[in-house]
C-alpha cells in the first residue's frame, strides 16, 4: 500500500519523499526554540544521537548535504591546500565548485571504479608543498562518498574504507566521508555507522533522502572541529532559528526508516534484473547495490525519459543514454511491477 499520495512514480531520486502523517505529527508535537542562540533542545537532541550513533563528539545539523560538505572542507583545509576526491563524486560534480569558491582548495581527481577509490590512488594523488621547493599545493583532505551515487549507489568494503583513512593519516591529510547514504551502506553491508567511521574525522550524513524527512544533513566530527565548523556554519549563511520543527523529522526518521532501507534495495534489485533481461536496455548489475537503478538505453535517455513520463513514470536522465531510477519510501512492489510492465512494453 502507498503510504503517501502521489499520483505518479517519481524516482528521479530519493529527495522527492514528503514527510508521512506519523513524521508530520512528530513535527508539530516538538518543542523548539532559536538554534543561533543553542536554545532549541529538539536540535540538540538530534545532534547528540546523531554523534553517538557515529562514535563522534560532536555533531552540527545544517540546512543541506551540498552545505555539510563545504563546511567540512572549509574546516578541514586553509586556501591554497588541495583536497582529494572521486572524479564522479557529488562534491566535485554538484555542488557548484563549492570547495574553490568557499575554500579556495584546488582538486586532485581520481578516476575510481564505480565510483570509488583505492588507498594506492589516493596515495599517489596527494602532494604535498614540503619538498617541492613550493611548486606543489598541500594536500590535506581525502573525500570519500559512500554511498557512491554515480558509482550506482555502491558501497566501500570496510577493508578498502580503513586502508584510505590510514592512507590519509600517513600522508598528514584528514579524512572526511560524504555520507549522504550511509546508513544505504551501513544496512547493505550490515555495519555500523560507528564501525565504518571508526578511522574518518568527520561525516556529512542526509536525513532528506533514503531517510525521509523534508529538510537537513549533519556534519559530525570532533568537538574541536564541530566548534569550527559552527563558526562557518553561521559564515555561510546556515544558522537557522527554531529548526526544532525539522529535527524532529530527523528523529523520527533515524527510529523508523533505517532498517526499511533493506525494501528499497531489494526493490531495486528486481527492477534492475527484470530490465536487464529486456532488448534494448541494459544495466550493470554489478553496480546495484542499494536503492539506484542506472540504465542504458538504445533510445537515448531523453527518449526514454519522454516515454517513462507518457506512463506515469519520472526518472533522471544522467547521460546521453542513461537514466537513473532511485527507489525510496514511497515506492511500493506494485510500483516496481508497474515499471516493469512499461520497460516491457518500450523493449525492442
Ligand atoms: C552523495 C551526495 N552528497 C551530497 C548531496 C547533497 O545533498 P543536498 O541535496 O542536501 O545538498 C547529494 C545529493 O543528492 C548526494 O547524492
């Protein structure tokens, strides 16, 4: 059964949810008050669950997964440092060259498989100035993203996860995790939060995603460096006042939407075998470990795009010839089934 309302499926991505009548009874029922001045004990209370749940001191709640990750850098590096990163991460992809316009880092790309990067890679990818006579930037921050949403939505092995952060120790670097789909990761790979970060200095985590609520990401680290990242936090034009009200939807949230993740990847799993099977289409199967479906298409996305919409059905074009279709919390099997159906019915 569709718990929310929607007359079409959307999996253009898994932002699109809205908060259910359960969450929005949360919302309303919370007591808050103006987070600038610390006097809003919903966000407090979402800060230090969030921490505890990562083995951190300390948490920050901002306005968005795009602003967690500046702030991070902006914390992490000075300008003129350089940061390491995944040639097709969010960071360097969609967040408007963020990290250059707010941190003044320059970038070394790696091209990783499926998204992801190895300790070697990373190892060969950081320069530091100290021995080039000044020529090279001083490479200070390592970024992983796990998830890897371009990669298909796959996840680091704990193994490769503790050989990049002690990569990045041993090179002098700190080490951060764009984790706007951890807790996709964690639930995939049945580990911890606590687990996966136990080597990382910080992590920017989505609650408006797989999650569910409306609004909010958290960066959370040490105390030292969650005191910081304050500070820019409030630069950037992110310090809100009774963000109690979206909190509560992150509480709610982390009691009840994680273990369903398992729905959602099973979901996808399905769509992607059944499409797979069909002429014209094709998928790496490899790469669908979560909740997102990449397809190819001999159309061409836009084509594909056009005749999935005629049906009911939104998904985002990411190429010439692929589209992505991302399954969340109100995606049903009788949705599955039903796009299915059209694939079949658009197959050649
Ligand atoms: C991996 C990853 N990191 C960060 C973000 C940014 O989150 P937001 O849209 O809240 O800025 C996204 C958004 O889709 C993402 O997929």
């Amino acid at each position: 059964m569709r718990e929310y309302n929607l007359d079409r499926i959307d999996l253009r991505s898994d932002t699109v949810t809205q908060p259910t009548q359960a969450m929005k009874d949360v919302m309303m029922a919370s007591v808050v008050g103006d987070d600038v001045l610390q006097d809003d004990p919903t966000v407090r209370q979402l800060e230090t669950k969030m921490a505890e749940m990562c083995g951190m001191e300390a948490a920050l709640f901002v306005p968005s997964g795009t602003m967690s990750n500046a702030i991070a850098i902006r914390a992490h590096t000075s300008p003129g440092d350089e940061i390491v990163m995944e040639r097709t991460s969010h960071i360097y992809q969609y967040e408007g060259g963020g990290y250059a316009a707010l941190s003044g880092v320059s970038v070394a790309l790696i091209d990783g498989e499926k998204g992801q990067l190895t300790p070697a890679a990373v190892a060969k990818a950081i320069r530091k100035a100290e021995g080039s006579l000044g020529h090279y930037p001083d490479g200070t921050l390592v970024c992983v993203e796990n998830t890897a949403n371009r990669g298909g939505g796959t996840c680091y092995s704990q193994e490769t996860l503790d050989a990049i952060a002690a990569t990045a120790k041993a090179h002098g670097c700190a080490i951060h995790m764009d984790g706007a789909r951890i807790f996709n990761a964690a639930v995939k790979t049945k580990t911890s939060v606590k687990r996966m970060l136990r080597d990382f200095d910080s992590v920017s985590i989505c609650l408006s995603k797989g999650l569910g609520a409306p609004v909010g990401s958290l960066l959370v680290g040490g105390k030292d460096f969650i005191a910081k990242a304050s500070r820019w936090r409030k630069l950037f034009g992110g310090g809100m006042r009774q963000s109690g009200f979206l909190a509560a939807c992150g509480l709610y949230a982390l009691e009840h939407n994680i273990e369903r993740l398992a729905d959602d990847h099973r979901r996808a799993q399905h769509l992607a075998h059944e499409v797979s099977k069909m002429a014209g289409f094709s998928i790496n199967l490899d790469a669908v470990e979560t909740n997102m479906v990449y397809i190819d298409s001999d159309m061409g996305a836009k084509q594909l795009m056009h005749e999935l919409g005629e049906h009911g059905i939104d998904v985002l074009d990411v190429g010439p010839t692929a589209v992505r279709a991302v399954i969340h919390l109100h995606v049903t099997d009788e949705d599955i089934e039903q796009v299915i159906k059209v694939f079949g019915q658009l197959a050649n």
